[in-house]
C-alpha cells in the first residue's frame, strides 16, 4: 500500500517537477523557484505568472509550459458547480480555458457546449433552437444544466450544434405541466413512495388525458424539484389500476385510480361508470339500505333496482294484500302492486291454476303465496307472476288495470312491469295493455321518434313513467334530437356522440379536458373530460338513467364553472337509452340543476330499428 500511495504522489507532481527544471534552466539566479514541500497548484501558477510578466523575452517552450501547469493547476482546485447538487443533475463540469474568445472549442462556463455554440444558438432533433448563456451553466436556473439539457451531440451529421435535447434550457418547466424539469429528468417521489421519471417536453407521457403534474397531485412535503407528492396515478401507465376506466375519466368521476371499486360496494369502477349508472363513490347509491351490488343482482328476483329507493315488504305482509286483491276484490282496495297482483290472478273464483291448489278462502291464498316467496322479504315492485299464473282475458286485465290507475297513479311504472310479465297474454295484448295506461304520452313520444316496442321495453322494468318521460321534452332546457337504438354501454354513447358531431362539425375534438383547478370545492379537483367539443361547446354522453349523485353534481358544477371562465363556450348533455337497464333520462334535481346551471340537454328516444 505504501509503494502504491508514492507511485501515485510521484505522479501527481511528475508534470511540477518538469516545470521546475524548465524554470531553473531558464531564470536567472536571483528568481526564486518554491521547492518541491512548498509547491502547489496555486503557489506554482501565481510564481509562473509573475515570472511571465517581468520575462517578456522568455522562449515559447517555456510560455507553453506555463499554460500548460497553469491549466493543471486550475483543474486541480476549480471545484465543481453546485456541489450539493445530484451527480446526474451536473456531471463534472470542465474548467474554463485560457483558449482564445473565437476559439470553437472555448467553454467559459464548463456546462459541456462551446461559447460560441452557445452565443449562434443550437437545435434539438425535434427542431427546436436555443440561445443560451455561455458564462451561466444553468440558463433556466431549473438545477440541470445546458449540456444535460441539450442532452447528446447528435450522431453521424455534419451540424456540429444539433443536439438530441432533453428539455427547454429556458424554462424550468419546459412542458407547463407543473412539473420541475429536474424533477422529470431524474425523478419525483409520491407519498406512497413510488418514484417516477416522466418526459420533461411533453406534459402527458403516458397519454391518458390527464397530465403528469395532475398525475403527481399536490406537494405534501418538499419544494419543486426536490418535492414529495401525492401521486394521484401513475404518470406512466394509461390505467393505473386496469379496470378499464383510464386515469383521466377516474379524475372526471372522482374515483380512485389505484382502486378498482371505489366505493368497495362490490361493483367496479367500470361496472358502475359504464352499465349500472350508479355512483362509483357511494356504496348505496339511492340509500335505501342496499348496496348496488344487492340490488344489481336482485332486479328480476326481488324487484329492486339501485337507482330508486326500495322499501322492503315482509312475504306476510305481501302475501295478504295479495289474498284481498284474490278474494275481496274491490271490497277490499288496497294501494299495493300485490293487491293488483292478486285481483288479476282469479277471475272471480275460489280457484287458483296452480297443480292442485284448491283455495277455501283468503288465509289459503295468502299461505300460498307465502309457500311461494323464498325470501323473508320482497321489495315494494315485486309481483307472483311467476309464481301465480293468473287468468283472464286481455279485456278484463285492462279494465281492472284501468280502475287500479284511477286510484294510484303513482304506481303506474310498477303496473306496467306487472302486465309485462303476462306471459300467458300474448305480446302485441300486453302492449296495448301497457299503451292503454298512458294513452297520450304514448302517441306523443312516438312522434319524437320512439315506437311501441321501445316504449314497451321501457316499461317492463316499473321504473320508467312515460308521463314524466314525455314531460321532460316539454322542459325549456331540452333540445330535440335523433332517436337512437338501446346503447349496450357507456361507451357506445360516447362513439356515437363522436361520430354524430363530427358529421356535422369537421373540428370537433374528442375525450377534451380542461383543467378544473381554480373551481375549488364543488368541482373536480383536476379536470374536466368531455366527449366531444365543437365550435366551443362541449357534449357529454350518458347512458341510460343518471340521477345527481357526487359524480354527476360535481360534473355539472366543473361546466358551469368552464362557461364562466370562457374556457368553453357552453355544454350539452345527451341521454341515451341503455339495453342492459332498459332506463333512459335523469331525475328531476338532476334535470333542474343544469337548466339552473343553463346547461342544455337532450333525451334521445329508444327505437327498435
């Protein structure tokens, strides 16, 4: 080790030792040369200047060898720039030279490009030209210096000042994305304590509409480039948790890109965005006790539905409405869909066409039905149907169906889902069963572009009322628009929102987001994506019945926050029929909310065809 440690100190004043020959052949005996314990880089070249300046007349050899000490001893001493930044932020910076001003390899401030280079400008491969300091390594002040951000020399071309360029030298954030550019080249943490590099000249590196800065989320500790934060997705991966939704249309819901059930109610993200039409933030959409996922899969069992609150009816409770409607008839009314069941099943005998039932009387038909229902209890819409085939002609169902209504209009959706479950009665009677109920909306949306099987699919589910279907096109917000066929999801929707405004409107830009940031509180926290925008007027697609739940509020809100701000010129939301609910339209708060907001809307009618 110790041969080792001399061996290395021999060489390091091999080139002084030189120098001190030079000098004591070259000077008279009056110069004083410091000895080889004295000697240092900043001794050395102080003494050789000063022997330059009253030796005007020394020889070359010697005036090169000066220069030569002199750029060692530089070297030697000149520390690097910005010591406590990161190694990859600023590699070892060369020091500056005694070169000539006009010199093409002069670099006065040692950030890796010539001064003159520097001054002229120099190109990126992607076209972009810079002018920058030559006596300030970092132009921008951004922590990266010029040469790493003009990146490599371009290979095999003639341009000696084309560059493969990494970023802007004369922004600090060369994309807008809110994104330090030191922070982009050599990464940024989250609070999770991921890190990620991100691509400092476009402010969307993966491309999913939402940009890097959104990606990141707010600071949480730290300042710009060296900030850790929230890290609302991944920056590099279009779906952060692959459920389908992309990061930026989790951003527009309020849903959580690392989660595929936001809510954990058992329904995905994607489930409830693009086919349930329940709010992917609220566990029990209509707050009724149920989760959506319950009622999802108990619309036909138990005649539930996550959209509409549903009261849950005892199977005794059901059952002796149903036995009244059986066997007292009109002599004991009651406002129940099971008394309307059970009035429709006897056609004024004591005998039920079920294998062998023979009923006494109305404690028989309700321990029937009872035997009948697998559960303790059913929601308010279901009916025995099913269960308890029911008799009579088309014209006594619609009489009694007719008397039902006169009473309790409300339950008309219901009745509807009743009758439609005839299956005993011919289709096209049960029909003009459905049709007789509400007579005059039924023609008047058949003329806006529906037809009767449509409106007939609509009714099966009892939750559709076509008075209030058809009162909605009266409603000063709405505007008329074609009729389409049942849309099989979300999706669908939005393909044909695209397709039908860009016949119409050859720059209409789709999936457009606008930044929501200073909304706030009732806003998204990020952006706002629209369907499509055309001529300034943003369209929003959705598919089958919405009501305002979070998602939709904040939606509504972040538009009439983007007309305010003259970010868009105005917004237009379009309703499509959905053939998984068979539902169309939106609520009443929903519906009054965006004409409040001036937000124009339109229902497309359901055709088969």
């Amino acid at each position: 080790m110790r041969d080792e440690r001399t061996s290395r100190k021999d060489r390091e004043f091999a080139g002084r030792d030189s120098l001190a020959f030079l000098v004591e052949t070259r000077m008279d005996s009056r110069t004083d040369v410091p000895s080889d314990q004295d000697l240092t880089p900043a001794s050395l070249r102080s003494h050789i200047e000063l022997w330059i300046k009253n030796h005007v007349a020394a020889t070359k050899i010697l005036v090169a060898a000066a220069i030569v000490v002199t750029v060692l001893a530089v070297s030697a001493v000149i520390p690097s720039f910005s010591p406590d930044a990161p190694e990859e932020a600023f590699p070892e910076v060369a020091a500056p030279t005694q070169l000539e001003p006009t010199d093409p390899n002069l670099d006065t401030d040692g950030d890796g490009i010539p001064d003159l280079v520097e001054e002229e400008g120099w190109t990126t491969l992607a076209g972009h030209t810079y002018v920058t300091d030559p006596k300030n390594p970092d132009t921008d002040g951004d922590g990266l210096t010029d040469g790493v951000e003009a990146g490599q020399p371009a290979e095999n071309l003639a341009e000696a000042s084309l560059y493969t360029g990494v970023s802007d030298p004369l922004k600090a954030d060369s994309d807008d994305d809110g994104l330090n550019d030191k922070a982009e080249v050599l990464g940024w943490s989250t609070q999770r304590g991921e890190t990620f590099i991100t691509n400092p000249m476009n402010p969307d590196t993966d491309d999913d509409g939402l940009s890097d800065g959104d990606e990141a989320g707010e600071v949480v500790d730290g300042q710009a480039d060296r900030a850790v934060y929230v890290g609302f997705s991944i920056p590099t991966l279009g779906d952060t948790d692959s459920d389908g939704v992309w990061d930026a249309e989790e951003a527009n819901s309020g849903t959580d890109p690392y989660s595929q059930d936001t809510d954990g109610d058992g329904l995905s993200d994607f489930l409830e965005l693009n086919l349930v039409g329940t709010d992917p933030r609220n566990e029990d959409t209509d707050g009724d006790g149920f989760t959506d996922k319950y009622e999802d899969e108990n619309r036909q069992s138990d005649g539930l539905d996550p959209q509409f609150e549903d009261v849950k009816v005892s199977r005794w409770d059901y059952a002796t409405d149903f036995a009244k409607g059986a066997f007292a008839g009109d002599a004991m009314p009651v406002d129940s869909i099971a008394w309307l069941a059970g009035n429709l099943a006897v056609g004024g005998a004591s005998f039920l066409p079920v294998v062998g039932w023979v009923i006494g009387g109305m404690s028989d038909i309700r321990d029937a039905v009872v035997a009948a229902i697998n559960n303790d209890w059913v929601g308010v819409g279901v009916n025995v149907v099913g269960i308890v085939p029911i008799v009579g002609d088309v014209t006594s169902i619609s009489r009694k169906v007719e008397k039902f209504l006169s009473t309790s209009p409300h339950l008309a959706p219901q009745v509807a889902r009743v009758v439609s479950q005839l299956n005993h009665v011919p289709g096209p009677d049960r029909i003009r069963v459905v049709k007789a109920m509400r007579p005059n909306s039924w023609e008047s949306l058949k003329k806006a572009g529906a037809d009767d099987e449509s409106l007939y699919r609509l009714s099966t589910i009892g939750r559709m009322d076509l008075d209030r279907l058809n009162n909605l096109l009266d409603r000063p917000g709405h505007v008329s628009g074609r009729s389409v066929q049942f849309m099989n999801d979300g999706k669908a929707g939005e393909d044909y929102l695209e397709r039908s405004r860009s016949r119409f409107f050859a720059k209409a830009e789709t999936q457009f987001s606008e930044s929501t940031k200073g909304c706030i509180t009732v806003c998204n926290p990020h952006i706002r994506r629209f369907d499509v925008v055309a001529r300034g007027i943003a369209h929003e697609a959705k598919v089958g019945f919405k009501t305002l739940d979070s998602t939709t509020r904040r939606q509504i809100e972040s538009d009439a926050y983007l007309i305010s701000t003259g970010q868009i010129k105005g917004a237009h939301w379009h309703f499509y029929p959905s053939a998984y609910t068979s539902k169309l339209g939106a609520s009443d708060p929903l519906i009054d909310l965006l004409e409040e907001k001036g937000i124009r809307y339109t229902i497309h009618l359901p055709k088969t065809r």
